[in-house]
C-alpha cells in the first residue's frame, strides 16, 4: 500500500502540470506544416514585400515554413477569395493592404464573400502614411494656396492616382469631398507610374503613400503641403496635418494586415496573433519597416476588427456620398 500510495501522488503531481499545458499544447503542435500567406497583389509591391518580411519572422518564431503565394487579380478579390475558400485550419492565411479589407469591398458590389463575416482579423503588420505632394512647378506653397488657386480655376488642376478603386484612389476621393474643389482625377496603372507622371509635370498633385516620394520632396522636385494622419511624420516634421489645416476628416493610410478564414480555430488565431505580437517589437523587423518608409501597427485581434469595421464604413460612406463608380 505503501509503495502504491507513492505511486499515486506522484501520478496526481504529474497530472497538474500535464493538464496546465494543454492549452499551449494546440501551440507548441501549431503550425503543423508549412504555412502559405496569400497576398492579393503582384510580386515587388508593398504588400509582397512586407508580408515577405512578415513571413521570414514568423518561420523563425514558430518553427514552419512561412510562404508567399501571389494571387493578384480584380483589387483583391482573387487573393482574398482564395483565402476565404480555404481549409480553415490556420494554414493558409491573407496578408493585404487596406485595398483588400475596406477599399475593394467598399466600391465592389456584389463580391462572393464579406469581408466582415468570412475573414478572422489576427493582426496588423505596419502602416505608412500618406501626404499631399505637388510639383514643385505648380507655383502654390501651401494647403491654403492651392486650394485658393483649385477653386478660382475649378475643374483645372489635376490629381494623379494609382488605378480606380486603390487606396490612393480612395485618397484622392476624400480629398476633393471635403476640401470642396473640382479637380480632374488622373488614373495611372498604379503607384510608380502616378508618380513619374507628377514628376514629368503632366499631372499637378497626388495623395500618396510617403515612402516613394520622400526622395524627391528631399530634393526639392516635390513638395509636401499636408499629411493625411492626425500626427506630423518624423519624416517630415515642418508639414502641417490635414487636420491642423482644416480638414480633419481627411484621415488616409496604407495598412497591411494578416487574417484567416473566418472558422479557423480560436487557438490558431490566437497563436498566430501572440507570434505577431513579438514580430512588432524586434528590432530587425521595425528596422526593416524604416527603410521602407512605414512603421509597426500593433492591435488586438478585437481591436484590429473594430478598426477595419470602421475603415470599411468610411470607405463605404465616401462612395455613396461622393458617387464613385468601380471600373
């Protein structure tokens, strides 16, 4: 008795610890194979290259193979749909800008899939803001001066974007709105060429994202007039903020952010999330996010879905109000 007795207790001090582990257990067996991160968009755009970064960080955390699958077409939509039809078992994952969680949806009807019911928000990676460049031939020195000029000359000036339904197209939009003047939008087939064209002097202004046009405001071929955020860029300290000039609703960013097929298991969501965390916070990873011109965007799971719900009100509200027509 004596000997089973001991038997027992060592049995019931083994149990305790053995059950405290089962949760982190779904961790520890998570990923259980390698994981494809489906990015909506081309090879070598923003959002290829950060989930890139994203990727290489998470391999490294949690022990699989952490992959990019570039399914571009229709802003978004293939990618995201790709995702959403997937096995729900935290496998197979989506890592987009902004365009394919509350731009696409917003101007799009008719998708097969809602963006607020079928994708499971884990987290956001970075974000990057925007600002107001002209030329630097343009002949204005403020937010003031040119919408001075835009509404003596209505319907003259023009603002270049990066392609109908894109998050600098979105920009542009809510611009116009609430600053009240007529300006002749320019679509170009995407981010580079818009900017080319602005510094060929064929197009007069832009709302982009700051990355890509840094060098050039540094070099005095643009200038910067506002930045489309509620605090000045570090990058850029002497621009004032849309809302200090007058326009507090002019709030735009590019955002990039990692989500799931909406039934995969809270425990994956959860491990994935938790990786996520400890991503935003390497240095490497914020290092790496400088050199782009963004910076880490940390939220809750919760906390990333209210955003993103918020976002694609904003986003929908601005089309009805402002009547944008998809291509």
């Amino acid at each position: 008795m004596r000997i089973n007795r001991r038997v027992l207790l060592k049995l019931m001090a083994l149990a305790a610890p053995a059950s405290a582990l089962r949760g982190p257990a779904f961790a520890q067996g998570f990923p259980s194979r390698p994981v494809r991160m489906v990015v909506p968009f081309a090879a070598g755009g923003p959002a290829d290259i950060t989930g890139r970064i994203v990727a290489q960080h998470l391999s490294e955390l949690l022990g699989q193979q952490f992959y990019i699958d570039n399914r571009a077409g229709a802003g978004g939509v293939v990618g995201a749909e790709t995702v959403v039809r997937a096995a729900p078992d935290g496998h197979t994952l989506l890592f987009s800008s902004n365009t394919a969680f509350s731009v696409t949806p917003a101007i799009k009807k008719n998708l097969s899939f809602d963006v607020k019911k079928d994708i499971a928000v884990i987290s956001p990676a970075a974000r990057g803001p925007q600002a107001l460049v002209v030329r630097s031939t343009l002949g204005v020195g403020s937010l003031q001066e040119l919408l001075a000029r835009a509404k003596r000359e209505p319907g003259k000036l023009t603002i270049a974007h990066s392609g109908v339904g894109s998050i600098i197209h979105f920009a542009a939009e809510l611009f116009k709105y609430y600053a009240h003047i007529d300006v002749v939008q320019v679509p170009y087939r995407g981010g580079g060429p818009s900017v080319l064209g602005l510094l060929a002097g064929d197009v007069d202004m832009m709302i982009n994202d700051l990355s890509p046009v840094l060098e050039q405001i540094k070099a005095g071929k643009l200038l910067a007039l506002a930045v489309a955020s509620e605090q000045r860029s570090p990058q850029i300290p002497d621009t004032p903020t849309f809302p200090e000039a007058g326009l507090p609703q002019v709030i735009s960013s590019s955002w990039f952010c990692l989500g799931a097929p909406a039934a995969t298991p809270p425990e994956a969501i959860k491990t994935l999330s938790t990786a996520m965390g400890r991503v935003l916070h390497l240095p490497a990873y914020r290092a790496k996010l400088a050199e782009l011109g963004l910076e880490p965007f940390e939220l809750s799971p919760a906390e990333a879905t209210a955003f993103i719900a918020r976002e694609l009100d904003k986003w929908t509200n601005l089309v009805a109000a402002a009547n944008i027509q998809a291509e």
